[in-house]
C-alpha cells in the first residue's frame, strides 16, 4: 500500500460518495472496513460517519447501541461522535491560531497531540466479532453545527494540521473510511471530498442516475460535477493538498451469473454478471471514458493517476476500464439485512465450515435464513472488491 498523503498520521483515505440515495455507500463501508481491519492489523481503521442520520453507524453498531452511545454523548460522557471529532478537530486549530498570531505554529502542533482514537469508540467494545483495530466515529445530526458552510475550509486545514502534531511512536498509521449521504454539497460531505485522497463511487446500472452524477445544478450537484468544482476551486487558491480523486466506481447490486471472475471490454468483476448488466457496465463506463477523451484536462483532475495508469498500460479504453470500475453482486435482502441488523459484517461471521446447506449462527445463538455458501460467495466478493480498492 502506497503512502497517499502528506499527514504522516493517515495512511489511506477513502470517501464513499455519490449524490444518489440508495445506492450501497454505507453498505459497503459496513463490509469493507471491517474486513480491511481484520486482514491489516498493522492499521488502525477508522470509520468516520459523515451521515446525519448515522447510516453506517446503524449497521457497524446495532441500532439499540447506536441510541445508548448517542445519548452518553449528549450528556458528554463520551465524545465519540463525528461531530465531537470535527470540534475538537476545530479547537485544535484555532488554539494554534491564537497563540501565533494566526500564523500556523509548528512548535505548538509538535508538543501537542490530536489522536483520532480519542473521538472513536472501539468497536470491539459493543460488537464481540469485531477486530480490536476498527474504531467508529458515529454520525449525527450534530454534525451541521461542527461543520458549516463558513468554515468548513478552516476545518480541512485543522485536519491538515493534525499530522503535524506529537505523534506516539508505538501509535499505528491510520486508514479512514468517511460514509456520506447524498447531497454532496453539503458542507461535511465537501470536507469528507476535500480532505480524503481516493473517491469510491458506488452506482446502480440506470443510465438515468448515472448521468445524474454529472449534473451541474447548484443546489443538487452530481459527484462528478462538485469534485470538479472543488479541483478548480483549490487549483485557484494554489493549495498543495489537493482534494480527493475519482479512484473507483463500483457497480452495485450487478445480477451474477456465476462465481466466476470475469474480464469483458476492460470491465473486471470479481464475479460473471448476466449478460445485460455486463453490457450496461460497459456502456455506463463508455460514457465517463467519453469524458476522457473529450476532456483530458479535466479527466486528468478527476481521476487519481490517470497519467500513471496509462503510461503503465498504454491509452486504451481497455486499460481505463480495468483500473477504475468493478462490481459487486446484487445479493438476496436476507443476508445483507441479517448482517446491518446483528452489527455482523459477512467478514466478521467465523466460518464454522460446516457446509453448504446449514445455515449461518451468530456466537449469540441467532440464526440466518441463508446458508455458509452464501456467506461464502458475498465474502469472496468483498476480498476481491477489496483488493481493487487497495491498489
Ligand atoms: N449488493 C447489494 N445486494 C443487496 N442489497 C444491497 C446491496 N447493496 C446495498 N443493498 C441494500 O440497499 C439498501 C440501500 O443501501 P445503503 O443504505 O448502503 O445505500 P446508501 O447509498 O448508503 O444510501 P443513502 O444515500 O440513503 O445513505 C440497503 O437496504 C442495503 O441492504
Ligand atoms: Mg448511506
């Protein structure tokens, strides 16, 4: 894994994000990070809910947990919301403000220390099958108080700032995973895109919604529009650190045909998808390739090493297919309802191997209507849908 950013305290930075509803952002978040915990242990993984409604939170813990942790921070017991992680986020900053004459002080960030663990629960602590390196961050409605449209650039500056704060030697590097909701311009969801470093957008296979993520309406900006506007707007202001890039599109909820990897116009899906959701994957991804074509200047801004790649493998809409899109399968409710409900992510579920037909029992007794084959396949999705995030 490569370093991505200059705060020497994050390692990698994901933001799932897509202006359309529904579309799976917090569901994967719910399978991948945990699943990415589990097999990089020399990481800490953070989960950081940008959602007013706590989407992933809701899955990650259960949702009776979910009011209990909620209810311990309104009366400032804990502050392990996301909201509670941007405040002190914004006091770091403006203390450093204020004793250097609102000139960035290194000497003070490097006796003081920011830790995100501070802000986050353990998520081992409420859910028992959880790796002890996955902490959460739980979003809230509070959040449109720490981050507003009038500061929400002093904010990216404080978490530009924390890497420059004491750092713990024993301490391990971060890997952050921010969920948002659907209106992309909010300001949280614009400091989720302008702090990470790799856009993950997860979209279903209309056309119509597709297109929607270019839509350069004001109020309603598509993704792809307001990353473009926040690239223009930090090239203007000459920033070093720039916003996130389009770094994967996940087709969700694509129809299998079989367990088979596949390879098809540059398309690679970790699974063989029906023939019509495998020709609308290529059609879908034909048109943002449109864009390359026709806007190499803009297309250059947008994706994360689009010069790189084609230099690795040539300027073909094959090599641009296979570096940014893939699929994951569109799996029957009951598994994926089974897991958000119980806080049991696919990776998480121990695999006790006792064959296809018996069905999948949590340590707690409850059982599943769906078989360890099930399981099976759903995980070996999320492994090698894993493995292109982590290019
Ligand atoms: N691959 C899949 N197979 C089956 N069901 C899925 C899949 N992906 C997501 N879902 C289901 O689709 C619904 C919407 O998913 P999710 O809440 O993750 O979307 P979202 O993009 O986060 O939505 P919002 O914008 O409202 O936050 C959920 O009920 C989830 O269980
Ligand atoms: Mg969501």
């Amino acid at each position: 894994m490569s370093v991505q950013t200059k705060n020497p305290l994050i390692r990698d930075s994901f933001t799932f994000g897509c202006n359309k509803g529904g579309v799976g952002k917090s569901t994967l978040i719910f399978q991948f990070a945990p699943a990415f915990a589990q097999s990089n242990p020399d990481v800490n993984v953070l989960v950081l809910d940008l959602t007013l409604t706590g989407n992933t939170s809701t899955m990650i813990i259960t949702h009776d947990q979910m009011l209990a942790v909620k209810d311990q921070c309104q009366r400032a017991d804990l502050r392990v919301r996301a909201s509670d992680m941007l405040e002190s986020l914004r006091d770091f900053a403006v203390h450093a403000k204020n004793r250097s004459s609102w000139l960035p002080n290194r000497a003070w960030f490097s006796k003081n220390k920011f830790d995100f663990a501070d802000h986050a629960l353990r998520v081992c602590e409420h859910a028992s099958s959880s790796p002890d390196n996955l902490f959460l961050s739980v979003g809230s409605y509070d959040i449109r108080q720490a981050v507003e449209y009038d500061n929400w650039s002093d904010m990216v500056e404080a978490w530009q700032r924390t890497g420059r704060s004491e750092v713990d030697p024993d301490s391990k590097p971060w890997v952050i995973f921010f969920d948002t909701d659907q209106n992309v311009a909010s300001p949280h969801a614009q400091f989720a895109l302008r702090v990470s470093r790799k856009l993950v957008v997860p979209v279903g296979l209309s056309e119509m919604d597709f297109e929607r993520c270019f839509e350069q309406d004001e109020i309603e900006p598509g993704v792809f529009h307001m990353l473009r506007l926040l690239h223009e707007e930090a090239s203007k202001s000459g920033r070093s650190d720039p916003p996130c890039r389009l770094h994967q599109l996940i087709f969700n909820r694509v129809n299998k045909r079989t367990n088979d990897e596949v390879e098809s116009g540059g398309i690679s899906s970790p699974f063989t998808p029906t023939k019509e959701d495998l020709a609308q994957c290529g059609s879908l991804a034909d048109r943002l390739y449109e864009l390359v074509l026709n806007s190499p200047e803009t297309a250059r801004l947008l994706f994360h090493e689009l010069d790189e790649t084609f230099e690795e493998h040539g300027r073909t809409a094959g090599a641009f297919k296979r570096r940014y899109f893939t699929a994951f399968q569109n799996g029957a409710s009951n598994p994926f309802n089974f897991s958000q409900r119980h806080g049991a992510p696919f990776a998480c579920i121990a695999d006790e191997g006792t064959g296809d037909s018996s069905v999948v029992r949590l340590p707690n007794g409850t059982a599943s209507t769906f078989n360890w084959g099930t399981l099976r396949t759903l995980r070996e999705n999320t492994t090698r849908v894993l493995a292109k995030l982590m290019l």
